[in-house]
C-alpha cells in the first residue's frame, strides 16, 4: 500500500485512508453513535464521508483550507450551498489544514490545527487527501509519466505496446495539453472502450462531457461538462426549491451544468453540450420550460 501522507503522526491506528474495502470496513467499525471523528479534506471522499459518520451519530469535525471545495465544478454558488451543507446537517466546518497527529493511545489521537486553536482529540481520524496515481510500474517500463500515465486519445502510452486506462491514466488532448486526471468511475469505463477500439483498430466512440455525481447529507449532486470555462451561469429553480439546477454558458452554448436532486437537467444539458447546441438562457431558466423540448432544438 501507499505511504501515509506526509503528516506528522499520520501512521497512527486510529488515522484513516479509504481506499479498499478492508479500509472501508475498518472505518465503519469507528464510526459508533457519539464517537468523535475528523475529516481532512472536504472533497469528494471526505465530505461524503464525513455525512454518512454524522448520520450515524458521530460528531464529525471537517477540516479544509479552501473556503468553497468543489467550485471548478459546481459553480461558485452552488458549491458553497452545497459545503453548507455540512453546517446545517451538524458537521462542525473549519477552514484550515492538520499540522500533526499524536496519538495519545486509548484516549484518542490529538490533532492540532493550523488555525490557532488547543489540540483535540478525537477517537478516529479519517484522511480524505493524499490520493497519489500508482505509476511505479510505468516507470519502470520507461513510459512517459507526469503526474499520471500519459496517454493519447485511444489510451496508448509513450510505447505503442502498452495503454492505460483509468484512474491513473492522463491524457494529452488534441492540443498536447495535458488534461487533469479524471477519477471517475465513468471516465474509466470510456477508458476501456477507447482502449479496446484501439487495441481493435475500430473507430473511436464519440467524445462525451465528463460527469460524477456526490451524495451527501440525502442530496443527490450532480455534475457535467466545465463550469470552470462557463462565463456566465443560469439557475434553473431556486436554490430553496427540493431541485434545482445551474447551467453555466459560453458563447450561446451550455459547456457545464451542474444539478441538486435533478438528474433530469444534468443528462439534457450532456445532451446540449455534445452537440454544442446553440441554447436559450431564458428558457433554460424557466422551471416550465421541458427541457426535452430543448434539446429538439
Ligand atoms: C472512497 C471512494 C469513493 C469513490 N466514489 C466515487 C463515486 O461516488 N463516483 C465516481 O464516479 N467515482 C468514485 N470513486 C472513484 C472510482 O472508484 C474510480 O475512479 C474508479 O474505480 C477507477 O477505476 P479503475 O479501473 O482505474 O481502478 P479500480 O476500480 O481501483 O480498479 C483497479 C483494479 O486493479 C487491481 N490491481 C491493482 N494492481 C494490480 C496488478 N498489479 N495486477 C492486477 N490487478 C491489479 C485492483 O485490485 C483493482 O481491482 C471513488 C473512489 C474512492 C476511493
């Protein structure tokens, strides 16, 4: 398995990863009704995390220093909706990094924040960062690795013998730009399809827009497309509405989309931006306005 992250004290018993089953099991187990329990890192794993634990009783603390995780995807204002979240579902938020863990054996393991404050302890502690691309192989192969396994847009690597595909697969788009690694369950999925066209010399299956999806705190979120390159977003709904959604636009078309209890809008709108459809603000703001009927242009 891979190190710790480099935290001072990290390897004790009671700090977490989750990364395997055996990890998931061994969490479950710590995460009894009043156990007290710190989530570092509020991306996807620890503040999907940090909502089951408060769900089961524990009193969860989540540490992270950005202000608003997750808005390249979501948004600016959605996604601080959606880390407020954590709030008003009780977990205690706090904008800042671990300097170090001690483990203080059956009381707990001590962590002391950046933020000024005494150290407290806390009966299990749960790292959601630290995740590292294992490229050791590939680098013994002699393949081109950066921060990933670098790969074309059929998944070969460096050397045409070999692809890669999935979590540490990156590739190089059309530009030679190297994208971030996807780490998505459905990107490693389309992965494997470009892999076996390759591998079959087929044609490629058609680009799509990248989508995931978090569940936290019984909201069901999702996300497609690049907000992040949107200059300008539309919301669909009201963020006090039971769903809603937010499309984000460029030049008259839908680039990203992002939705709360809406897997509706999202999958219309993955429609609108792989056929770069011309859209409608307005209309795409309307809650009565089908979204089907869009999407026929
Ligand atoms: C806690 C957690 C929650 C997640 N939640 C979501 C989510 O809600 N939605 C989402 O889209 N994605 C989620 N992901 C990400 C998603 O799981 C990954 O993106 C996806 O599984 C990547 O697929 P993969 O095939 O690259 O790797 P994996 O699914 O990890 O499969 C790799 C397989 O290769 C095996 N293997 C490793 N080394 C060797 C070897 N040398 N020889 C043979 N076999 C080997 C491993 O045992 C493993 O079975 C989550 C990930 C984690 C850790």
């Amino acid at each position: 398995p891979p190190p710790p992250p480099p935290i001072p004290g990290a390897d004790s018993e009671r700090v977490h990863v989750l990364r395997t089953s055996e990890d998931a099991d061994r969490l479950r187990a710590a995460l009894v009704p009043g156990a007290r329990l710190l989530v570092v890192g509020a991306g996807l794993v620890g503040a999907e995390s940090a909502s089951t634990a408060v769900r089961l009783g524990c009193a969860v603390t989540l540490v992270d220093p950005v202000a608003v995780p997750l808005a390249a995807a979501f948004g600016p204002e959605l996604a601080e909706w959606v880390h407020g979240l954590h709030a008003r579902n009780g977990v205690t938020a706090r904008q800042t990094v671990v300097e170090s863990f001690t483990d203080r054996g059956a009381a707990g393991v001590e962590a002391l924040l950046a933020d000024g404050g005494p150290a407290q302890t806390y009966d299990a502690v749960l790292l959601g960062v630290g995740m590292v691309p294992h490229t050791a192989l590939a680098e013994q192969a002699g393949l081109e690795v950066a921060r990933g396994i670098v790969v074309d847009a059929g998944q070969v690597t460096s050397n045409p013998a070999i692809l890669a595909v999935g979590d540490p697969a990156r590739a190089r788009g059309a530009d030679g730009v190297l994208l971030p690694r996807a780490e998505h369950w459905e990107a490693a999925q389309q992965d494997g399809a470009r892999a076996a066209a390759s591998i079959l010399g087929t044609a490629q299956p058609a680009p799509t827009a990248s989508w995931f999806w978090t569940d936290r705190h019984d909201r069901h979120v999702e996300s497609v497309g690049h907000m992040a390159s949107a200059s300008h977003t539309v919301t669909r709904g009201s963020f006090e509405d039971p769903f809603f959604s937010v499309f984000g636009l460029r030049d008259g078309r839908v680039v990203a989309a992002a939705s709360v209890d809406d897997s509706t809008a999202v999958r219309a709108a993955r429609r609108m931006i792989d056929r770069r459809m011309p859209a409608d603000a307005g209309r795409l703001a309307d809650p009565s306005v089908n979204l089907r009927s869009l999407l026929r242009g």
